[in-house]
C-alpha cells in the first residue's frame, strides 16, 4: 500500500524547490522567524489553519489540498467528519490536463497499467528549464 506524503515532506519538498532564501519565503508568509518554517518543515511544528492559504501561495499549492491535507493529518476526526460533505475540487490547471488526456483519446475512457501512470508521472516531474 501507498504511503500518503505528510504535510512536513511535502512542504519541504517545496521550500527546498524554491528558489528563495527561507528567510524571504517566511515572511512573505507572514511568519515572524525563520525557525517556526524550519519547524514545520521537520514536522517538529504544525502549519497554522489560518496560515494555509499564505502557505500554499507562496509554495505554489493548490490552497484546497493544503487545507485537505492539514486537516487530515492534525486533526483526522475532523477530516473524518467533514470528507463525506466536501466536493473534490480539481485546479485549472488539473482540468486542462484532463482536457488534453481526454482530446488524445477521442473522450474514451482509458485504462493505464502501472507502468502507463509511472511513466506519464515522470514526464510530470521532469524539471523546468529556465
């Protein structure tokens, strides 16, 4: 089974892309020191609900999964509560990929083995060039 990336790896994952100091990432999120983003980063300290919003601007996430993915993982009879009532929210960007996965298969609905998601996965991931 799949392991769920936590709220920590992914927010160091995405620290450690920008190309910011920490220093500039955590004021423009509004946080006072660098030490509190350390924190959250080892999983040492939780984002702040109130803070997510600024959080995912700033890293480049989609705010909603932030929110879903911090609630899930601090408060989880919370998430347990609210998930059944919450629509999926997809981003642009998320439905422009389905666009085009749906325009390249003449709108059927395909079946892609593991090896078919890994692959398209690693396309994903390749890194900008700037």
């Amino acid at each position: 089974m799949k392991r769920h990336t936590t709220v920590a790896e992914l927010l160091e994952k995405m620290i450690d892309a920008q190309e910011k100091p920490q220093k500039e990432i955590a004021a423009l999120i509004g946080f006072s020191s660098t030490n509190f983003l350390s924190m959250i980063k080892h999983g040492e300290a939780k984002v702040p609900l109130a803070a997510v919003p600024r959080v995912a601007k700033v890293l480049g996430l989609d705010p909603q999964h932030l929110a879903r993915k911090v609630v899930e993982e601090y408060h989880p009879e919370l998430w347990t509560a609210l998930k059944g009532s919450m629509a999926y929210h997809i981003t642009d960007n998320e439905a422009a990929l389905i666009a085009c996965l749906r325009e390249a298969t003449w709108n059927s609905d395909p079946h892609f083995d593991g090896r078919t998601l890994f692959e398209i996965a690693q396309i994903i991931r390749k890194p900008k060039h700037r």
